[in-house]
C-alpha cells in the first residue's frame, strides 16, 4: 500500500492522530510536509506539485494508493484502523469518534483567539477560554474516561481517540497559546495521567525524537513542542 500523508512541519494534532498511529505499527508512509512555496502552489490549484488532489485546498490530506482523502476524521480512521488503533465495533467506533470530535471542537473554541488582532480582546477570550470554555469541555472529557473505568478513553487499549486528546493537551501546556497553561488542565488528574503515559511510550518518545524540534523558534502559537509531563 503507498501512503504519504501531507502536513505542514508541526506537530498538530490533526496530523499526529494520523501520523503516530502509522509510526507506532512501524507501516511504512511518506511524511510529506510542504514548504510554504509547495503550500502556495496547492492552495491555487488543488493539488500537489505531484498531482496530489488537495480536495478542500486544506491539510491534513492522505494519499493512498494514488486516491486522495481529506478531513482529520477520515484520515485518521483510515491510519487508526491500519495501525490497530480504531475499534472494528461500531458503538465503541462511535465512542472514539465522540472524542476526537471533541478534540476538533476544542481546537475551534481556540480559533477566533489565535485570529484576534487586538491585544486586549485576545487576553480577554484567553481569560474566558481559561476559567470557562476550556475546563467545561476537558470535564467532559474526563467523565467519558471515568465511566470507561480503563486508564484510556473507549475499551481496554490505546486508540486515535487518546492520541487526539494527548496531542491537544501538548499544544495547549506547550505554554505557546499565550496566556492559557497547563494549569487549565491540571484539575483533571485522568487527563494528565492519560497525557503523562502516552509520552512515556517507547514509540511516541522515538516519534518526538525523530520528528519534534524542540529549538525551533517560530513567531506564531504553532510552533510548539510537546513536554514531556503536565
Ligand atoms: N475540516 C478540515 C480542517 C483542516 C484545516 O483547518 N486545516 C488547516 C491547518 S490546521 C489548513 O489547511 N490551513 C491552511 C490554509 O487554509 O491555507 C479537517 O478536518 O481536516
């Protein structure tokens, strides 16, 4: 099977819960991460210097076999389900997706910050986000841990879902989202000790060996680093 999954050089979490799933099972794929001259390209044409068709001018995209596949969610049941991480039950299949919807749903209580301009507005939606928005959705996401009574989110092993939730909380206890911290996530000890074993497994820690640099000094709340511990 010829796979090459595209995302820019970060290691966001719409691209890891693709990226690690593959890694973890060692199935081969090409990590293609477009410079910002290949990105200009696709943006105005659909499609990859290659021809890889960008179907919604987005990333992440998968190719496979030649056929191109966009949306996080897909993609990353293609890669769970590759790389054993994506229940064939479609009520516990239903239960991942919950989760990683959760996660994309998360990511877009960020976004209208991460696009204000004016400093104090932005400080203020961090404020929000920080006492309010945040801790409710990780809250949740800790009830739906504990009723599992497993140490991950759906069934007894590691799955796309607990990925998701382990890339996100790095973005946000990175400390590169000004003015939101780790500290939003503290409270909710399921979460951190999800967060905490993830980063201790050989694969993830070779993963981020391989593939996360550390130094990279970037001006942008992207740019970031997954720490080691919450
Ligand atoms: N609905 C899409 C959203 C993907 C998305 O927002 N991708 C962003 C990066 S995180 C993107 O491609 N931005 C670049 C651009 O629009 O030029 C998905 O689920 O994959």
């Amino acid at each position: 099977m010829d796979l090459k999954l595209i995302y820019f050089d970060l290691p966001f979490w719409r691209a890891e819960i693709s990226r690690l799933p593959l890694f973890i099972a060692n199935i081969e794929f090409e990590d293609f991460r477009p410079s910002d001259e290949d990105w200009d390209y696709a943006k105005e044409n659909g499609k990859m210097k290659d021809g890889t068709i960008i179907p919604f001018r987005e990333l992440p995209v998968l190719s496979i076999n030649g056929e191109s596949v966009a949306q996080t969610m897909a993609i990353a049941r293609i890669c769970g389900k590759l790389g054993g991480m994506y229940p064939e039950d479609i009520v516990a299949a239903g239960k991942v997706d919950q989760v990683v919807i959760a996660v994309e749903n998360i990511n877009a209580l960020l976004s209208p910050s991460m696009r204000e301009e004016d400093p104090i507005k932005k400080k203020a939606m961090r404020a929000e986000l920080s006492a309010n928005e945040l801790p409710t959705y990780l809250g949740y996401l800790q009830a739906i841990m504990d009723a599992n009574n497993s140490e991950w989110f759906v069934g007894d092993d590691m799955t796309i879902a607990d990925l998701a939730v382990w890339s996100l909380l790095g973005w946000i206890a990175s400390g590169v989202i000004d003015d939101i911290s780790s500290e939003v996530i503290r409270p909710f000890k399921g979460l951190v000790r999800l967060y905490n074993e993830i980063n201790k497994n050989p694969r993830v820690r070779e993963w981020k060996i391989k593939t996360y640099d550390y130094d990279r000094v970037r001006d942008d709340e992207y740019s970031f680093g997954v720490p080691d511990s919450i």
